[in-house]
C-alpha cells in the first residue's frame, strides 16, 4: 500500500473564484476569504479581460507585483494586493486584480516557515518554505559566481524551479526536472534552450538548488525570487507526456485528482496552459488561460480531471501535438492514496 502524508491538500493549496467591485484600498478594497489558510504566494488572472496575470508572495511583500505574461520588473502598486489574512487576501481597484463585475481566479499556495534555514553560498535575504507539501519562496541577490548554490530546507529533490529577475525587465527562467540540468524554458512560447548559465549543469539536491552565472538567475547587482516545487505523493507532481494528436488523447497518471495543471509542449512552439478544479469544475468544462499571455479566460473543452489523474480530450497542439513531448505540474486536490494512518477516502470523477 502506497501513502501520503498530507490528508487535506486543500490546507496547502487552494483556488478561488471572485467577482471585482472596484472599489478601492481606501474604501475598504475586496477582501476574499475562504481559502482556507494564509497564503503566502497568490496568482491572479482576469477571466473576464485581457489583462496580465499578477503575481503577489509575503516574501517579497504586499503590492509588489510580477507578471507570467510579461517580462517586466517587479512593480508596485498599492491598489493592488495589500494584505495577507488569516483566511484569505484584499485587493484594491487595480484592473488586474478588481475591475467592478469581472470575474478572477485566485490560486493561492502556503509555505509559511520564515527561519532556521542555512547552507549554500547564497543566503536569502527573506524566504518562506513548507517542507510538507514541499514548497517554498526565496528572494535573495545573486554573485555572478557558476555553481552558487541555495539552500531551499524541503528535504526534498526539487523537480521544478521557477526564477525571476526583479530589478530587470527579463523573462522567467524555469528549470524542470524533465528537461535535465542543461536546459531552461521561458514562460514563452519558445522550446527550452541549452546552456551551463542557468542551473550550472547540477540538478537540485534534497538541500540545494544551484545557478549558473547568467544575469537572469543570478547577478552580483540583481535581486531574484524563486519559487519551489518538489514532487510529494498525492499532492505534487512533475511529469511528461506524449502526444497522440487526436481527440481521444492520452491519460496522465498523477496518483490524485488534480486541483491546479500547467502544461506547456517543450519540444514545439506552443502556449502555455493553466487548468484548475474551480472554472468551470466540471469534465470536460475545464476553462483555461495561457500563463504566458493576458488573454482573458478560454473555455474550449480540453481534457478530463479525474481521480487519478486526467485525460486530454481535444487534438490542439498546445496539449496533444503528436509524437511532441508535453511537460507539466500538477497539485492535488484529492489524493488517491491512503494518507500515513493506512486509511483513504475515494475520490471519482467529475
């Protein structure tokens, strides 16, 4: 018998759907609740138009923003994200984030350990980690030096990693375990790209991640964050998948019902896609944004979330180009294990 030692992946990982009002910080914002803890990074897309995805962390603060869909600094604006609450976060009228009638997701993650952390020949100037579901943030200002290392405290071998300058208008830098430690990609649509500037050619420990010497991940005068996964049974997982190019696609054994997928096919020029358990939940009306573009929402059908993983439904070359290798992330929103007690609760599709 396989097990988890997270129950309730809803206690780290979270998504909710609002409507703006427009109103602003001064008048009291749009304060979402529900979530269920305190997040401690939160991604916000626009359904309803075309505005950039925003991107708030408590590492980093409140109203500093990044954005997937852009290559800009971080930015601040204090009508955006301006505070973290026990259950959940407010946002003043900043178009991004609350436009009067128009509907936003919210994915929110929890990490939360704030100290204790130490190794690697980088210290982070601030971080917050969660070594249970095996993710964490770090902001930290780089050396130029090939083979600088971080110490990320999960205990785990990360198996995705996503840097991004934050004093330079340069693009997220992203290394996944499936491309190996020679590769990067882009939140772009552009195929990985191969060199020892990124990752140093070493791939990620169960105490370290390492950085070449490139100014997008790691130079003397630039200030990073990066953001942590590691895969964890039943709640997080990094893979591939090839595709089959028609409509009855190929099924993904993940070991749970996926909350939260980002897919992108690495060996071709395709989007980005971003799926979720809560637009509109239900198979095969999954709806979906591109986390490299500012499109609003999408709402082909596209695939099936189900119990143990999910099921592509649809020929498009951005899930299912055949003989093309697609790469994603998935975190939990059932696990189809038995947690560490030896008990389970099934979970089916929808």
């Amino acid at each position: 018998m396989a097990y988890t030692t997270i129950d309730n992946p809803a206690l780290f990982f979270n998504t909710v759907l609002y409507t703006g009002n427009g109103t602003a910080i001064g008048s009291g914002g749009n304060a979402q609740t529900g979530i269920g803890f305190q997040p401690d990074w939160v991604w916000i897309k626009d359904r309803s138009a075309t505005n950039n995805h925003n991107l708030f962390d408590a590492v980093r603060g409140v109203t500093k923003g990044l954005q997937s869909s852009q290559n800009i600094a971080e930015y601040t604006n204090t009508e955006t994200l301006t505070a973290f609450g026990t259950d959940g976060f407010t946002v003043g009228d900043a178009g991004g984030v609350n436009t009067n009638s128009n509907n936003y997701v919210a994915w929110n993650w929890k990490a939360g350990t704030t100290s204790g952390l130490s190794g690697g020949t980088i210290t982070p100037s601030s971080y917050s980690i969660n070594a249970t579901s095996g993710f964490g943030i770090y902001k930290y200002t780089g050396n130029s030096t090939s083979g600088a290392t971080i110490a990320h405290g999960l205990g785990k071998v990360p198996t995705m990693i996503m840097v991004k300058r934050l004093d330079s208008n340069k693009e997220w830098q992203i290394y996944h375990q499936a491309l190996g430690n020679t590769k990067w990609i882009e939140f772009t649509t552009s195929t990985p790209q191969t060199g020892t500037s990124r990752w140093n050619d070493t791939s990620p420990t169960s105490t370290l991640f390492y950085l070449g010497n490139d100014s997008d991940v790691n130079n003397s005068s630039g200030t990073y964050v990066a953001y942590v996964f590691c895969d964890v049974k039943a709640y997080c997982k990094t893979g591939t998948y090839t595709g089959n190019g028609n409509a009855d696609g190929p099924f993904i054994y993940t070991g749970f019902k996926p909350a939260f997928l980002i897919m992108k096919p690495y060996s071709k020029v395709e989007e980005w896609t971003l799926l979720d358990n809560k637009r509109l939940g239900y198979n095969t009306d999954n709806n979906y944004v591109y986390p490299n573009q500012n499109y609003a929402e999408m709402t082909a059908d596209r695939l099936d979330i189900i119990s143990n993983g999910f099921k592509i439904r649809s020929a498009t070359g951005e899930l299912n180009t055949s003989s093309a290798t697609m790469l994603y992330i998935a975190i939990a929103e059932n696990p189809f294990v038995a947690n560490d007690s030896g008990t389970a609760v099934p979970v089916v599709a929808r």
